[in-house]
C-alpha cells in the first residue's frame, strides 16, 4: 500500500512540474512607462506570466524582488546606483551588475533608451521668469517647489540637487508624482520633478529645464532578475534589449496618457511591431473590475476586522480588570494608531512580502485601538450596584462577566467595532500601493492617467461600502444589544 502511495506522489509531483516553467510574476512601479514595459515583460515571458503592477517606488519593487515576491521588473541604471546601491559601485553598468549579483540580482541590458530625472516648470511660468537652467532657480527663492516623495529622499533627488545647486528654497514639499503635474497645472506649483520620457512634459506644456551642472547620472532602463528565475524567460524578455529608443518609448507614454489607450494594447501593438511577437491584449469590462475590486477589498477587510474583534475584545476586557496593564495595552495599540498607514504597509513587506498579507496585517493593527477603548471603557463604566448585586447572586467572575457586563457593554463594544469597521475599509484603499487590490486599484490607476472616472470606479464604491458596513453594524445592534440597552 505505501508503495503505491509514494508511486501516486511521484506521478503527481511529475505532472505538477509538467511544463518545467515556474510562471513569472513581474512588477512595475507606480507611473505609466514602467507599467507599459511590466506589460512587455508580461507578454514576453511565457504562458501564465502575471504582472503586478503599480506596487509604489523603488524600495518596494526592491524589497519584493529580494524576497522572491517577483522575478523581475523594469529599473533605471541610475536609480541602481544611486538608490539602490548608494553609489559604492559607481555608475558603469559592469561594475553595478557585479554588485548586484552579490545581491542574488541579475542585471538585463540596456532596453534602449534613458529616462532621465529632470525638473521642470509650466512654459508660461518659466518664460516669465527667465529661467532656463537649474541653476536660474537660485535667483528666486520664493517659487514653490513639489517633488515626488521618493524624489525627497533619494539620494539623487532633492537633498544632492539642492547642495549641487546652491538652492535654499524654504516652500518644498513632497506629494505623489501625478499629482505634482496636477500642481503645475494648476499654478498652485512652481517646479517639480519629471521623468524625461514622460508624455505629461507635452500634455501640460512644460519647459524641461536644462541640467547645466551635470547633476543627474545616465538612467538608462533595463530590467532586475530574480536570481534563480528561469533562464528561458530571461533570454525572451531580453529581445527588449536595445529594441526602444527614447522617441519611441515618449510616444508609447502618450499613447497611454493622451490618447487613452491601456498599457497592454500599447505593449501588445509594440511587440507585434518591433518583434513581431504576439501577445493578446488583456480587456475587462467595468463590471469585470468592480467584481475584482469588490472581492478583493471585502477579503482585506473581512480577515482583518475578525481577528481584530478575536483580539481586541479580550485585551479589552484584561484593560479593564488590570489597571496597570490596562494603562500599557491602551498606549501600545494608541502607538500603533499613530504610525502613518503607508509606513506601516512597508514595514509589513521584509515580513509577509506583497499583497494581501502584509496588508491585511497593517489593516489588523489599525483596527485594535477603536475596539480595545471601547471595551474599556463600556466595563469600567458600569456602576457599582450592578456588578454587586451580581456577586450577591452568587455568579463568578466568569459568569459575571458574560451574563452582566459584556451585555452591558455591549453598546459601547459594537460602536468600537463599527467605528473599526469604517476606517478599515477606507484604509483599505492603501493596499493597492503594495499588490493588495481592492478598491484602491481603480484610485490610483485613475490619478496616474488623469482620468476621474477611474477614480470614481475606486471611490463610490468604497464610499458605499463603508456606508453598508455602518447600516449593517446598526442592523446588528437589534440582535447583539438587550433590547432595554438600546438607544
């Protein structure tokens, strides 16, 4: 009998490895170039391959790559360098990729083109002001200056360009890119930072300033490979290799940005072109995608909410019977609370890797606080008589507490839940930036392309959702609270 046993596991190990090919799983950054080329990785890297896409900035692709999340995604030489690295290997490509296999990270060749960082400012604007050059921003210290928030920080962004520079700009602040260009547009900005190939310098009217110091390295784009990635898929996805130019690439971006077209009928018409390689298209209907988002959403916010109530109810209740440890349980999930959402997504990632885990995770935490004080504060707000009268009667502890005072409670601990509840699901949203779908999908994909009715599809619905989970917790007030308690 076993030896059948272990002759069934082989054929069924062997049928699962059928096929030889793991499916490769390749992630893009949050701006339309790099989703189009996630699109040509897709379409080139075999049967099954996924793409996760729009995942936030460099250090979560990084990290997710690192963690075997994703196989490979598309990067800039000069982000390697500078960011990735922190300029110990300089910026040849033979010294970065040496330094990065130390990593476990193979290094494509160049796909063609530069998409170098730059700044820029409205045409109108930088006329005006006679300013052509970076170094032409020093003579007015009062423009408003918005980069991206990864520009902020990097270390080629905006620390090294203000000290390369000389700029001691006070009014700088950091904000999503796309949003940025909104900024210019509106006048409520005066400079930011752009990527050179991106079609919004043409769709906003933008004067690229020029780089008269030489601050910005090369950022030629190619792709990051997982170490142990199938070799095949890397030989596909490497026909790329200096296959886009810079023109090219421009218009792929506005083909996108300003004609509406998706990433994937522009990757798809490019491969068929340039490589005569076909690759369908992927299309879904509005319903399609709401289904998606819907499912996606109320699984992030089911898992997390039910084992928040599974915890915070009882070290609600141990607030409440021990004052000291009370004290510390309230401040710990207080802490919690005031950690900034997507922080806390990002230092979910080295543990549970992208996607809904780590957000679920971060979703938990959140919910803690609202449901613990709460607790807390429906049992210790139970006068003196009752809880006597109760041991009078000869109840336990236990019984006390589940026959008197939790029912008591009760109004208190449901409107912890539901407060829980709603800003669970408007949280939620955030999870997009890491893999987790949902609702947010929809929002940031309509903010990149500057289109409303994108964010509208993401935002309704999370609006109405949010409004169902509060009917449904008042509905549930008629089943859960005696009916003498209720308001």
């Amino acid at each position: 009998m076993s030896a059948r046993l272990c002759l069934l596991c082989l054929l069924l190990c062997a049928c699962a490895s059928d096929g030889g090919e793991r499916p490769v799983v390749v992630g893009s950054k949050k701006f339309t170039e790099s989703v189009v080329i996630g699109e040509m990785a897709r379409g080139l890297a075999g049967r099954g391959a996924e793409h996760r896409r729009e995942l936030g900035g460099t250090r979560v692709l990084w990290g997710a790559l690192l963690a075997g999340d994703i196989d490979v995604y598309p990067e800039y030489s000069g982000t390697i360098a500078q960011e990735i690295l922190g300029g110990e290997a300089g910026t040849e490509l033979e010294a970065l990729a040496s330094a990065l296999r130390a990593k476990g990270v193979v290094m494509g060749a160049p796909l063609g083109f530069d998409n170098t960082y730059a700044i820029g400012m409205r045409e109108q604007r930088a006329a005006a002001l006679g300013i052509r050059t970076v170094s032409d921003l020093a003579k007015h210290p009062q423009l408003r200056f918005g980069f991206t928030s990864e520009f902020m920080d990097r270390a080629d962004g905006w620390p090294g360009l203000s000290k390369h520079y000389g700029l001691t700009h006070a009014d700088v602040r950091g904000l999503d890119h796309d949003l940025a260009y909104r900024g210019l547009a509106s006048g409520s900005l005066d400079v930011t930072d752009l990527y050179s190939t991106d079609a919004d310098i043409q769709y906003y009217g933008l004067r690229v300033l020029e780089d008269d110091r030489s601050y910005f390295p090369r950022y030629q784009a190619l792709f990051l490979y997982r170490d142990g990635i199938d070799r095949g898929a890397i030989e596909r996805l490497e026909r790329l290799a200096g296959a886009i130019d810079e023109p090219t690439m421009r218009k792929l971006n506005a083909r996108v940005k300003v004609d509406s077209e998706s990433e994937s009928a522009v990757a798809a018409s490019f491969l068929k072109t340039a490589l005569d390689v076909e690759a369908p298209a992927t299309t879904s209907t509005r319903g399609d995608r709401l289904l998606e988002h819907t499912l996606d959403h109320l699984v992030l916010v089911a898992i997390s909410l039910g084992a928040a109530i599974l915890l915070a109810i009882p070290l609600g209740v141990l607030a409440a019977r021990r004052r000291r440890l009370g004290a510390a349980i309230l401040g710990a999930a207080g802490v919690l609370q005031t950690i900034p959402s997507l922080a806390l997504l990002v230092f979910m990632i080295p543990l549970f890797g992208i996607g809904a885990p780590p957000a679920i995770c971060a979703l938990f935490l959140y919910s803690l606080l609202p449901i613990i004080r709460n607790t807390h504060a429906g049992l210790t707000s139970l006068e003196g008589p009752v809880l006597e009268s109760a041991t009078a009667m000869g109840l336990s502890s236990g019984a006390r507490l589940r026959l008197v005072e939790l029912p008591l409670a009760s109004p208190a601990i449901l409107a912890g839940i539901k407060t829980s509840a709603v800003i669970n699901v408007g949280t939620a949203t955030l999870g997009a930036l890491i893999g987790a779908g949902g609702y947010g999908q929809p929002i940031l994909t309509g903010i990149r392309l500057d289109d409303q009715a994108l964010i509208l599809e993401g935002a309704i619905p999370a609006a109405a959702l949010a409004l169902l989970v509060q009917w449904g917790f008042d509905l549930s007030e008629r089943i859960f609270v005696p009916k003498g308690l209720r308001l």
